[in-house]
C-alpha cells in the first residue's frame, strides 16, 4: 500500500498534558509516527511524501479565523515572552453557554480557550507545520485515489478526528478525515462514506458533515456517558436538515470485547454499503487495542488484520488516515496488519 507521510510531524512536540490533576509526558508522542512508519516499511509497503497543497481545501473544512489563529499561534505566544518558547499554553477558560463565541478576544489565551474543546491539545513550536503537512498528505490521497490507486495509508499526527471546523481538541489540530473527504468530492467523487474506528468519537468529523446527505460518517467508539469527548457521540445523534439520516454512532460500553466490536463493524459495513460511495476514508485509530494505555476495548494484534480485510471487502478505493493509539511500540504492527489484510483481502 501507498503510505505518504512527512518527517515534518517532528515539530510537533510538547512535553507533557494533564491527566487526572497531575501533568504526565503526552500519550501522542512523536515516536508513534515512527513506530508506524517503521512497520509499514518493514513489511514493504512504498513510502512517499505528500505531493499536494491542502491550503484550497482547508478553508472548506476549518473556519479562516480559526485557520489563521492556528497558523500563527505560536509566533503570537512567543511575542508575548521570549521566554514561552520553554512554555506550553493551555487554555483555561471557554465561551460555554451563554457566552459568546462570534467575538475574538484579543488576549491569547482567551483566543486558545475560543479555539478549543479541551486543555488536552497542547501547542508546540511546529504543531501548525506538522498538522499541515498532514492535511497535505489527506489532499494527496485524494487525489491518487482519483487517478486509479486503491488504497493509501496516510501516517498522519497529530491526529484529527476530534477538531472540528473552528476548534482544536483531543491531540487534534486539522480534521484530516475531513480534508480527505472533501478533496475526494472536490474531484469528482458523488458519494463518500467516513468509517471512524478510533476508540473515542470522532466529534469534529461528525459536526463538519453532519447536515450533507452525500458524506455519510460512520463511528463505533466508547459510550460518551463515560469516555472522552463526553459531549457528543451518542447513539441518537443521526444528521440534521439535508444530513438526517447519514450519521450513524455505534456506541460501545467501556471494556467491550473484540466480539461486540466485530458485531458493530458489521452494522457499519451494512449501512455504508448502502451508501454506494465512491470513496471510503477510515479514521484508523488503533486505541481499541486491548493494552492501550487510555481506552478499554479488548482487540488484539490479529484483530487488526481481521478489520483489514473486512474493509477490503467493500470494494472501496479507501483513504486510512491515522487518528490515535497509544501502545507505542505495538502501534506500527497493529497498523501495518490492517495494511496488509487491506492489500490480501
Ligand atoms: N488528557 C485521540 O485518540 N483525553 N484522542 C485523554 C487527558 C483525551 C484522544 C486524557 C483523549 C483524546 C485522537
Ligand atoms: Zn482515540
């Protein structure tokens, strides 16, 4: 399979996030990437960089203003003290309910609190280089797809399944899932059918499609009652306006075995199936698997092949674009196994 990623994920970096009152190293780590990149080439899979330019895209996904705050974000941190360049912001306060959003303060960390969903995403010198370069690389699948290849894998981090069109959360800048998605539409696909894996629920693809009858979203994810992103992702939640009836969650109850999960992947393949689409994107997060260090789900290393050639048997041209996983050094095995169950069948 065709992997394209670039070495620019590196600059993205920062050192540690809050976990349970303290402040931990952070799960997404650049050594994830590596890991994958390590297995995938191990096991002969092609490796490129990304040859497109998202930068007509994003603004079809993400909001300008948001756009322009991630861009330059950390540029403006730093003018505020050369000595933040050894600093992380977070954000500490949110415009909630009852607070208004259409307003940008001009203090910095009022902007980050406006641009995010959690204080779970921290800036780093090069997050906007390393997110963009993974938006480059969404764009680029696009369009190998749409010139006759079946498949491309796109190690992308960070992650970006939880930003959603002006916000930033979960270990997540630029909704790659989405930048593919409308790059696929952008040139000449009808019909596109996002299957989102990841462990958590994918809230920001969600909300980016939710009122578009031709891009249906799939997730089968931990019951927000009780996991992140909390706030969206219930069973119910089924598109609005022109989009009813094109989202479906598939919400699993925290500890699920591989059996339960299999039973949720086959209602996902039925109803995408349905959908006729002539592109498949699957946000491939691989923190369903059993010794991840923040999920619950029970798969193992062969469940990931078994995913592979599931997906393989909707006879889709399929974008993987990475979402999360925390196993480090299991990471780059689960994802080559769903690579090459994909390429087998
Ligand atoms: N910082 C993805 O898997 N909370 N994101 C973790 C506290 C957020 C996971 C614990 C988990 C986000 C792409
Ligand atoms: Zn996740």
């Amino acid at each position: 399979m065709l992997i394209l990623f670039s070495t620019l994920h590196q600059g993205h970096a920062p050192a540690f996030e809050f976990f349970r009152g303290e402040r931990v190293p952070c799960f997404e780590t650049p050594a994830r990437a590596e890991f994958v990149i390590q297995a995938l080439l191990a096991r002969g899979h092609d490796m490129r960089d990304p040859e497109a330019d998202s930068s007509a895209v994003l603004p079809l996904v993400h909001s300008p203003r948001y756009l322009a705050f991630l861009e330059s974000g950390w540029t403006q941190w730093l003018a505020l003290d050369p000595g933040n360049n050894e600093r992380q912001p977070f954000p500490s306060v949110w415009p909630v309910r009852t607070l208004r959003s259409d307003r940008e303060p001009v203090d910095f960390i009022a902007r980050l609190g406006l641009y995010s969903m959690d204080n779970g995403s921290p800036l780093s010198a090069g997050t906007w280089a390393a997110a963009k370069a993974c938006a480059d690389a969404a764009a680029s699948a696009a369009g190998l797809l749409t010139r006759g290849e079946r498949s491309v894998f796109c190690v992308t981090r960070p992650p970006g399944h939880h930003a959603g069109a002006d916000f930033m959360g979960g270990y997540c800048f630029i909704n790659n899932a989405a930048v593919a998605t409308q790059s696929l539409l952008g040139s000449g696909c009808r019909r596109v059918a996002i299957l989102d894996v990841d462990y958590h629920h994918g809230n920001g693809t969600q909300s980016i499609f939710y009122e578009r009858p031709e891009v249906l979203v799939v997730s089968i994810h931990g019951d927000p009652r009780t996991e992140y992103p909390f706030y969206l992702g219930h069973a119910d939640e089924s598109g609005a306006g022109p989009g009813q009836g094109f989202n479906l969650n598939l919400p699993l109850p925290a500890g699920s075995s591989a059996a339960i999960w299999f039973e949720a992947l086959e209602t996902a393949c039925t109803r995408i199936a349905r959908h006729r689409p002539d592109a498949l994107v699957v946000s491939l997060g691989l923190d369903t698997f059993a010794g991840d260090p923040i999920s619950t789900f029970k798969l193992q290393a062969g469940d990931f092949s078994r995913l592979g050639a599931r997906l393989k048997r909707l006879g889709c041209p399929t974008v993987f674009v990475l979402e999360g996983g925390y196993a480090a050094s299991e990471l780059g095995s689960n994802a080559a196994n769903v690579a090459d169950a994909f390429e087998q069948g």
